[in-house]
C-alpha cells in the first residue's frame, strides 16, 4: 500500500504551495525569535492574501492573486510540546486564545519542529495542525544544542531516521496537513541531491533549503552558495517547490537569490530582525526611506504590536500576582533581544541605550501593582526617539518635490534622500570622489555583519581554541559547486566585509560624522550575486 493510499486527502507539494497564496517571501524559522507578535511586524508590510487562508488549504484555485508572506513559528521541541503543560503556553500557546495561527491574523504559518522520535513528533503535530498551515522538520540546525541533541543538520547522517520522520507525518489518517523539511547542504552536491531526493519520496511537500553546510555558523558562516540551490532546481522534478536561504543582506537580495537559484520563494532570517519592515521589499518600486526604515518608527510599531494584539490575550485571567512573578509569554521574554537586533547601529554610538536595555525586563501582566508590562522598553525607546530627533535636527534630512539635480553635488534627490545613479546616499553630505553610493546611517536599519573568525578572536568574541578546531580549508567557509568561484575570493569578499565594518565611525566630509555603513553596489554583487562567474 503506497503512502498517498493513506494518507488523508490534503494538497500536496506544488498544489500545497499553491493553495498557500504562492508565497515569495518567507521569515524564517528562528529559535525565540519568530513569535507571533515579530510575525505580525514582518507580514504587514508586505501584500496580503485577497482572502484569509482556510486553517487547512485545499482548493488551489482560491489562491489570491497578491501573493502573501509566509511565516514560520519558532523551532518547537516534538518531545516537550506534547509531554510537557507548560511548554506549549512558553512557545506556541494557540490553543490559549491568542491570535497564533488565527486565519485573519497569522496565517499562512508553518509549525515548525526538531525531532528524533516519529511517535513524539506526529502526537505534537497533531496538536498544532488545527492552528497551521504545515508542520516543517528542522533538519538544518547546525549549533551544538542540536549535535546534543540529536536533531536539525545532524540528522544529516541518519537517512533512515530523517526518512521515518517525514513518512510518518505524510502516512498517517490523522495529521490534517502537509509537511515539509528544511535542510542544509552537504559540500557534495551529488549528496546534496539524493538527500533532497529521498525527503521528496518520503513525502516532504516542500524543501526549503539553506545554502550553507552545518560547519557554517557562527563567525564561521561564510557565503551561502546559491549554485547548490541552482543545482536542485536543475536535476529534481520541475514541480518541486524549492525554498532559498542565504546571503539576504539588503532590500533586492531577495528577488536576486529567486533570480540566481530558480526557487519558488526566499527564506530570511537575521536580516528580518535587523531590518524587519524594509528587507523584502524592492528598490525598484520603493523610496530608501522605505527600503531603510527608521529605527525609532519600527520599535515603536513593534511595541504597538505587542499593546494592540499581545497584551490583551496574555494571561487574560487569574488573580493579580507579585510584579516580581516570572514572565513566560513568549512575546514578552523576547523584546529586549528583538531591540538590541533592530538597533545594533544606534547602540554602538549611544552605550547609555544599550546599558539601559540591557537592564531592562518584562512585568507580569496580571501585577498586583498594575505596572505597564512594557515599562521598561517603553523608555528605551523613547529615549532612542529622542536621540534620533536630536540628530535630525542636527542634521535634517532633505526633502526635494521637483526631483532637479543638485548644481552643486549634482545629486539627484527622490524622497528623503539625496539618490546618485546606482544607489543612495545618507542625507545631507558633500559628494566627495569616493563617496559610497550606499550610505545608511545609524539611525536606518541596516544587516548586522558578523566579524570574520580572526577578527572575532581579536575583540574577544571568539576563542583562539574555537577557531583552531574549525576546519582548515578556509576560515570563512568554501562555497564547494564544481563551477563556483574559488575560496580565494570568498576571503578578499569577507576582507572587504570586515573593511566596511571598520568603516564605521569615520566621519564623512559633510556628513553626521559616523556610524555609516558604506556600500559600494559594484562590489555588493559579490555577497548578493555569488553565481555571477566575472569577478574580477
């Protein structure tokens, strides 16, 4: 008996996909980070479906014709969820009337789960389906945690296991929606590509793939190669639906990597949290001021976020409790982390920020003082909207309606910012011969570079024992296809990286004097186009 036999009737690989809205964009699944309330941050700026999703999609011709960003919840543990009361409440609480996984508020979403127990991880499947679109198996989590254990990329060595996994889910009478699987690669592509094989024979609807091996992490991640993702695309069956992650640094990564690699739809994770509102979005139809939000507006919305739809459903009954009771609303545990990823640029110039949020903690909502729950960021991001408006008006930003060049920059201005061909400029600056055309400052999200490993040890981030222990090919990782460029060039790349970086703090003749994150679309190509062959 095959296992479309008997398996209840639900859409499967591409009529799944369909039946999703055909999402191009995707936030990522990210360990307490991806919670409903970042969800929602995410998803707003961006199109939404003509009509909800049903809680489980069938009919691919309803698909709305604006395609909807799709989401995932945060890595949740199979054993836990469904052996553990109070582990659903600190991660998924959907079932506690939330709006996690409402269909006119948090959908379309994928559940996903690490697990090394079929048994475990269908009984938590079957408590999530009502409130998700899919259930995704974690198979690309490469930290120590997941070596422990036993889960994520170090699966990747267990193909019977990874197989009964996905089979189980697929085959069983009583899971009411698809699964998919989310991957790493392997450096042979070859291996790559029967590993991808056997998750589409066992069943997995969807294969979202991070372009990177599981020895890349941490200041070790390197590039992503996008040519393995190519590399799928060309050898498995053309109605596959292949997801890509990776090197999604800036606004128009994205549509670059669907461009590079073929795949249905762009995965983001860190750069969702760096630059949440603007990463997805195209600066073909879309102003810097969009593309580079500003930081005070974005933590602002994100706090009205967590007021308007989180608040009122956390811990909504009960008695009033000390304020010193343990927060465990997932949403709640995660801001201060979420706002010191959204302004990694503002508090390297303003350490009395950084020291502030850093002391900063949630109260219990039931608080028998009433104390504002957000008390604590709620001043910090007041003082962070006071910084901002002391250095705009400092230094304005201009704003011109006529779009006339400059005579004397010969600077073309588009909205807010000064705008020269090929890129944008901060606001209010000489055009000295070797401005950047990229210019975002401070207080404009912008991508978090990590340090490179030698660079890392050196600050301290990084021990001397780690980085000998990591492989000795290249310190930065080898983008290992047959007709990808050679490691060589993945280091100049990272050298330059660590360059702009050390760029910060200069002052520009003109300029608001630092905190700029300088770049040069010309040599950008390198991390966002790594397929391109002519790099010279």
């Amino acid at each position: 008996m095959t296992l479309e036999s008997t398996a209840p009737a639900r859409p499967h690989g591409r009529a799944f996909y369909t039946a999703l809205g055909a999402p191009r964009f995707v936030l990522a699944p990210m360990v307490e980070h991806s919670h409903l309330a970042w969800r929602l941050l995410v998803s707003r700026h961006l199109p939404k479906p003509a009509a909800p999703p049903s809680a489980h999609p069938t009919d691919p011709s309803g698909a709305p014709a604006d395609p909807p960003i799709l989401t995932y919840t945060p890595m949740l543990h199979s054993r836990l969820y469904h052996s553990t009361p109070s582990y659903p409440r600190q991660n998924f609480p959907a079932a506690h009337s939330t709006l996690d996984g409402h269909p006119q508020h948090d959908r379309p979403l994928l559940a996903q789960f690490c697990a090394n127990d079929p048994a475990a991880l269908l009984a938590s499947a079957e408590l999530v389906a009502p409130y998700v679109d899919g259930v995704d198996l974690n198979l690309g989590c490469p930290q120590n945690i997941a070596r422990k254990g036993r889960y994520g990329a170090f699966l990747q060595d267990e193909w019977p296991l990874v197989r009964s996994l996905i089979s189980t889910l697929h085959a069983s009478r009583t899971l009411a929606v698809p699964v998919t699987a989310k991957i790493r690669i392997f450096p042979d592509p070859r291996k790559t590509l029967a590993y991808a094989e056997m998750l589409l024979a066992s069943g997995s609807s969807i294969l979202a793939v991070h372009a990177r091996t599981r020895e890349q992490k941490a200041h070790n991640t390197g590039l992503a190669d996008w040519q393995a993702i190519r590399h799928l695309r060309e050898n498995l069956p053309p109605d596959t639906v292949i997801f890509a992650n990776g090197n999604i640094l800036y606004p128009g990564d994205a549509q670059r990597c669907l461009d590079a690699t073929g795949a249905d739809a762009v995965l983001s994770a860190e750069s969702c949290l760096s630059n949440p509102t603007g990463i997805f979005l195209s600066p073909a139809r879309h102003p810097p001021e969009h593309l580079f939000p500003r930081v005070d507006t974005v933590a602002r919305e994100y706090l009205s976020i967590l007021r308007t739809k989180i608040l009122p459903h956390a811990d909504a009954g009960g008695d009033p409790v000390p304020a010193s009771t343990p927060v465990l609303e997932p949403n709640l545990t995660s801001v201060k982390s979420h706002l010191f990823k959204l302004l990694h640029a503002l508090l390297r110039r303003f350490p009395e920020i950084r020291a502030r949020l850093a002391t900063s903690r949630p109260v219990h909502p039931r608080n028998e003082l009433g104390v504002d729950p957000l008390r604590d960021f709620e001043a910090v991001v007041l003082t962070v909207e006071q910084a901002v408006a002391a250095e705009l008006e400092r230094h304005p930003e201009e704003t011109v309606v006529d779009g006339s060049p400059n005579p004397d920059t010969g600077l073309v201005k588009a909205g807010e910012w000064n705008c020269l061909p090929g890129g944008w400029v901060g606001p209010k600056r000489s055009a000295a011969p070797n401005a950047a055309p990229w210019d975002i400052p401070f207080y404009r999200c912008q991508p978090n570079l990590r340090r490179l490993p030698e660079e890392a040890v050196l600050r301290g981030a990084m021990t001397a024992s780690a980085l000998a222990r990591e492989p000795a090919a290249s310190p930065v990782g080898i983008v290992r296809h047959p007709t990808q460029h050679q490691p060589t060039q993945v280091r100049q790349h990272c050298r330059f990286q660590a360059q702009l970086r050390r760029s910060r703090g200069t002052p520009r003749p003109g300029g608001h004097g630092g905190n700029y994150t300088k770049i040069d679309p010309e040599r950008m190509q390198i991390p966002v186009c790594i397929h391109r062959q002519d790099w010279q």
